[in-house]
C-alpha cells in the first residue's frame, strides 16, 4: 500500500483528527512560506533591517511605519483563496469526523475553508485591536493614516493585528485548547511545517 492509500485509510478509521499545519499548508494559494529557499526570511527586505526583525515587537514598537509597511505588502493576502488542503479538512468535518486544525498560520484560510474548529497558534491578520483603548477591528474596517499605519478612529492610537510578534508570548488559552485536542486525538497529521 503506498502512503497516500495509507493515509486515507487512517483517515476514514479516525474518529477526532488533530491537524498541525504550517506555512507550507498556504503556499498552493499564493501565500509565501517564511524559511524555504523563496521564503518570506529568505527574500531582501528592501532595506536595511531583516525580516525576522521587522516581524518582532520591539520593531513594531520602535518602528510602526516600516513594521505596516512590511505587513501589509508582505504578510496580509486578502485576495488568496482556501486551497485543497484546507477544503479537505473541511469537508471531513462536514462528513462528520471531529477535526480540529492547530496552526502556524495567519491567514484565516481554514476558517473560510469551512471549518469550525481552529486554533491559531500565531493569531491572524484579519482582527486587530486598538493599543490604547482595545477596541477590534477587522482587517475591511481599518483606516490608515498618510504614513500607512492603521489608526483607531476613537483615538487615534495604533491599531495592531492580532498576530504574535517575535518577542512575544503565545496565547496561553489558544495553546491549552491545543493540547487538548491533541491529547484528544486518535490521529495526527503533520503538514507545511518544520516545526522549527
């Protein structure tokens, strides 16, 4: 039996699947990946300061300009579309399998796939909140100021998406949720990541 017939049979005799995924689960969607050879790290910056740099909190803080500038041209992809991958475990769930995604991921792309049940280990692109008064904001709903960065109309404090920065911690609830499913599961699935 080859892998691919392997997998589908483990599949369909699982009851709760618990999907890890990373970077490489978006590529097939126009998304770039961050470490491969034509990687988001891997790309010039066009300035004086890395990528891993600009994606970390004392960037932002320091820096909000080149930190949007950055995000919004490299990191936010409004016109990328669910690909296979994440209409597959969808439409698990729509047959009836307990699936629960656990990803790197930032760009919402399971959740419009269809599925219900995502924990977004890095957060996402599409909320964002106010620094100063912690009022949320879609990703549609942000308004930028001349320089680019996006400003609460309450205000005019910095409005940030809700994504989890170099030098930051990860979402305590969101990683418990994880493990849970994990510990759940009677199968796991590991794809687009290098666990780095």
């Amino acid at each position: 039996m080859d892998s691919i017939e392997q997998l589908k049979e483990m599949i369909y005799e699982s009851d709760r699947i618990a999907f890890f995924g990373g970077a490489g689960v978006s590529t097939a969607s126009g998304i770039p990946d961050f470490r491969s050879s034509t990687g988001i790290f891997n790309k010039p910056s066009g300035g004086k300061y890395s990528p891993e740099e600009i994606v970390s909190h004392s960037f932002f803080m320091k820096h909000p300009k080149q930190f949007f500038d950055f995000h919004f041209n490299v990191l936010v992809h409004p016109e990328a579309e669910p690909n296979f991958c994440h209409r597959y475990l969808a439409k698990l769930e729509e047959k009836g399998k307990r699936v629960a995604i656990i990803t790197q991921n930032i760009d919402g792309l399971h959740q419009r796939a269809g599925s219900k049940k995502v924990y977004e280990l890095h957060g996402s692109v599409w909320t964002n909140h106010c620094l100063a008064c912690e009022e949320e904001y879609t990703y549609p709903q942000l308004k930028v100021d001349k320089e680019g960065i996006p400003r609460c109309p309450k205000d005019q404090e910095i409005v940030r998406p809700d994504v989890v920065l170099y030098e930051e911690p990860l979402n305590q609830k969101v990683i418990e949720g994880a493990l849970r499913e994990l510990q759940a599961a009677d199968l796991l699935i590991v794809a687009g990541t290098s666990l780095l």
